[in-house]
C-alpha cells in the first residue's frame, strides 16, 4: 500500500510546478481531490486511489527518476544555449530532457551531477539549511603555500559573504608543477570553489565534483550516466529534512 503523501508534495512529484508554487495553487482553491476543492495546506493523499485535479485537469505522479552524469569539461548545466554549445541534455538524450539538475557546475568544471524529477526534493538538497556535503578535486598551479588549508578552514571573504571548506587535503597533481586539493564544503553557491581559489591566489588547472552528500562518482566515465539504485535515492531522500 502506498504511504499518503502531502497533497503540495504530490504537486510537485507529478510536475506540476515547485512545491512552494503548488501551495499557492491549494489556497487559490484551483486544486480538487475526488471532486473536491481543497484549500487545506498539509492535507493528505494517497498517490494510487486519489483522483488529482489542477484547474479541472486530472494530473497523476510520473514514475521516480534520478541519474547520475560525470558532466565534461566544456559543457553547460542547460537545455539549450544559444551559442550552440554541448549542453547536459545532449549526453542524456531526449528522453530526460525534462529532468531537473541538482544544482550545477560551471562550463569548465566536471564531475558529478544529479538530474531527476523530483524537483521538490532537489529544491530541498540544495537549501542552505541541509547543508549537503560537496565533495571537489581541484588541480592546482603548485607549489601552495603552507597557510593555505588554514585560511580556508578558517574561512575566506568573497563579495557574497564568507566562504569556508569543512576539509581540505593536499596530494600530488598529475604534473610536478601541479597539486590536487581535496576540498569538502557544505555550500554551493555559484562559482564558490573557483572563487575560494581566487581569494587564496592560487591557480585552477581542472575542477571535479567527486561526491554529493552520500554519493560518489566512483569510476563512471566522464560523459557517462547511470540510474541511481533504490537504496541510493532513499539516502537522499533522508537528507532532506523538510520532509
């Protein structure tokens, strides 16, 4: 049987709109459950004998679905762009272009990048309030300065507030003028780890996003994806704690 489900939740699961959108579609009354309108925020439902209705429109929960892509360098977190560049949705194909990505990584950046259709789930693992580990590789113009694990621990100023790393370890690059930094952060505001780099003056030569809270890139080939197992969905799922 089918655990009920918040009725703005289910909104939101079946694509409706955001959740938080799907709560002003229950207090502007244009949703009805069983031929009823409900106004009632919270109310529950259950996704397989509920009959759902946006402005009279039957809507119904798409199956769940998340994958996993190792996004190249070179590629941007869009649908489109109008340069003609690769973007994420070229790798996928068609018939994900209706995912959303979980967050993003810039163009030159590569790794791991989660796309699904749960947007209300992916709106919650990237508020600041989950602080969801990001876990990053970055290859840098060695050799560093000493302070450097220091400072970022400590925290830098950027021009939207200071910025701080949870970890920070330091191994050799795949040059000898060069030195990889493992670095864990808790944030993922736009271009953070390039800027913490700036603001410590050290060089970026690659930037990869190895982790996303429990998962991990492993060995997936970079421009390859693969369908998250059950068990690793659910471990998102926990993460989020508005739930």
């Amino acid at each position: 049987m089918a655990a009920d489900m918040r009725l703005q939740k289910y909104l939101a699961r079946a694509g409706v709109a955001s959740r938080r959108a799907s709560e002003e579609l229950i207090r502007e009354g244009r949703v009805k459950v069983d031929g009823d309108v409900v106004t009632v925020l919270g109310t529950k439902v259950d996704p397989q004998a509920c009959v759902v209705e946006v402005d009279d429109r039957q809507v119904q929960l798409e199956p769940s679905r998340w994958i996993m892509l190792h996004k190249p360098p070179g590629c941007l977190c869009t649908r489109s762009d109008p340069e003609g560049r690769p973007t994420v949705y070229d790798l996928i194909g068609p018939e994900f272009e209706s995912l959303f990505h979980v967050g993003r990584l810039d163009y030159m950046s590569e790794g791991m990048l989660l796309l699904t259709n749960e947007g209300a789930v992916a709106e919650q693992l990237l508020h600041p309030r989950n602080r969801v580990l990001r876990c990053y590789e970055v290859t840098v113009a060695g050799p560093i300065p000493r302070d450097v694990g220091t400072r970022l621990r400590n925290g830098v100023e950027l021009d939207d507030g200071p910025a701080w790393v949870d970890d920070f370890r330091v191994r050799p690059g795949p040059r000898p003028d060069q030195v990889v930094l493992e670095l864990s952060l808790r944030e993922g505001r736009n271009r953070e780890v390039r800027r913490m780099m700036e603001a410590v003056d050290l060089t970026i030569h690659a930037l990869k996003r190895v982790a996303f809270g429990p998962l991990e890139l492993g060995n997936l080939p970079r421009g390859s994806w693969r369908s998250l197992e059950e068990g690793e969905i659910d471990r998102l799922r926990a993460l989020n704690r508005n739930e």
